[in-house]
C-alpha cells in the first residue's frame, strides 16, 4: 500500500512540473467590466428574495420593483462595460495594472516569470513593483514591462471585453423583454377581473336572491287616500330602495262589468 502511494505521488508531481513547464505564467489577465461584484452580491440576493416573496404572496408592487431593480442593475453594468471598452488602452492598462497588483501581492513568482519571459523589470519603471533578478552585463538596463504587456495582451484583452460586452447587452435585453411580458399579463389579468365583475353585476340584474327581494319590499310602503267622490281610495306608492323619496300614484280603480281589471303591486 505504501510503495503505491509514493508512486501516485511521484506521478502527481511529475504532472505539475509538466504543466508548470508548458505554462510557466500562474497569471491569468482577464478584463473585469463589472463592479464590486462582491459588495454587491448581499444586495442581489436580498433583491432576489424580494422577488420571489413577490411571486409567493402574488404582489404585483413587489415584483415590479424587483424587475426595475434589476434592470437598473444591468444598466449599470453595460454602461461601465461600455465606457471601459471605448475608452481602449487606458482601460487596458488599467486592467494590466490590477493583474500585476495581485500578481505582486499574491504570487512574487509569477512576476519574476513575467520579466524573465519579456526581458523587462518593473510595471513602469524597474523600481515600479519589481522583483529583483540576477542580472547578466548584457541586461543591466531593462525597459519596464508596461509597454511589453500591452503590446503582447492588449489585442487579446480588447476582444473579451467586446465578448463580455456584448453579455452585458443580452443580459439587459433579456430582462426588459421579460418585465414588458410579466406588466402585459399582469395587465391581461386584471381586465379579465375587471370583465369578470362586470359580467356578475349584470347578471345579479336578472337574478337576484331573496335578501334582495326582501330588501326591496321592505323599500316599498303604500298610503292610502279617502277619495271625497265617495269612489274607492286611491294608493301612493313611497319609494325608500335608493335611499330617496318619491311618491308615486297608482292608477284609479276602474269597474267594469264584463272583465274585472287586477292591479299587480
């Protein structure tokens, strides 16, 4: 069992010189076009929070706050993604200059491979963040490597920035197509509502239930009159359903000898 580890361990490092001999820079330069995606990251999970208590709960006020707040979001980023692309190599410097920070922070080595690989020393000048070197006479005077850098990745770091870029734009068309389709079906859904009602208050119209018929007769009284023709009295009907008065007399009673006429109150 013993002998097999070693030799698992033997193979493991033989591995990691092979890949350090085929890619001798630890750095890797890539642009960074968002901002403090780390400080920001509490404030998008409380938004998303936000967002889903706004779907559980069915709130329209809150989820058309989380959408607004998320496409303000992404706006933000594809306004600074596109000022850092067109502003071209102070932006590319600025993001050499951040990469050879951490490098020089982080790793010392991956600078000395640096200025060993491109034969320069320090970022802008050779006392600028430099690691010393065992230099030959040939050597004594060596350039920064500002210039060197750019030349060598500034192509490469203008295209993933056009790349992130254009991500940046999908990303905000994406979520303002899909607030304009959660505001037309939530306005879709509140005309059927609307339509709903509309339908229910005609039909009670026609159809009404019984409370209502005993509120309506309870509206209605009659008063008799004497008729001083010494005929029969005539009734007023008082109106009190609307929550007004109104009198109303009610047609005089007409005999007839062949066909008793019915008055239907």
């Amino acid at each position: 069992m013993i002998p097999a580890l070693v030799l698992l361990t033997q193979i493991l490092q033989t591995q990691k010189q092979n890949i350090k001999a085929m890619h001798p820079h630890d750095i890797i330069l890539i642009p960074t076009l968002s901002i403090g995606v780390d400080l920001m990251s509490i404030g998008v999970v409380l938004v998303s929070i936000m967002g889903l208590c706004g779907i559980a709960k069915g709130c329209t006020r809150l989820m058309n706050l989380y959408f607004v707040l998320v496409l303000c979001f992404i706006a933000i980023q594809v306004g600074h993604a596109t000022i850092s692309f067109m502003s071209g190599s102070p932006w590319v410097e600025e993001t050499l200059e951040n990469s050879w920070d951490k490098a020089y922070d982080m790793d010392k080595g991956t600078i000395w491979d640096l200025q060993r690989e491109f034969h320069c020393q320090g970022f802008r000048t050779q006392e600028d963040r430099a690691v010393r070197m065992m230099l030959q006479e040939s050597d004594s005077h060596l350039s920064p490597c500002l210039e060197i850098l750019q030349r060598h990745f500034g192509h490469r770091l203008r295209g993933l920035s056009l790349y992130i870029l254009c991500i940046r734009l999908i990303q905000f068309t994406g979520v303002f197509l899909l607030s304009i389709l959660f505001k037309y079906l939530t306005v879709l859904e509140q005309t059927e509502e609307n339509e709903q009602s509309q339908q229910t208050d005609e039909e009670s119209r026609f159809f009404k239930n019984e409370k209502q018929f005993e509120d309506e007769g309870s509206g209605v009284s009659l008063m008799a009159e004497v008729n001083t023709d010494g005929g029969l009295p005539q009734y007023t009907a008082e109106d009190t359903y609307d929550g007004q008065y109104g009198y109303h007399d009610l047609p005089e009673y007409v005999e007839d000898e062949y066909e008793p006429t019915v008055y239907i109150l």
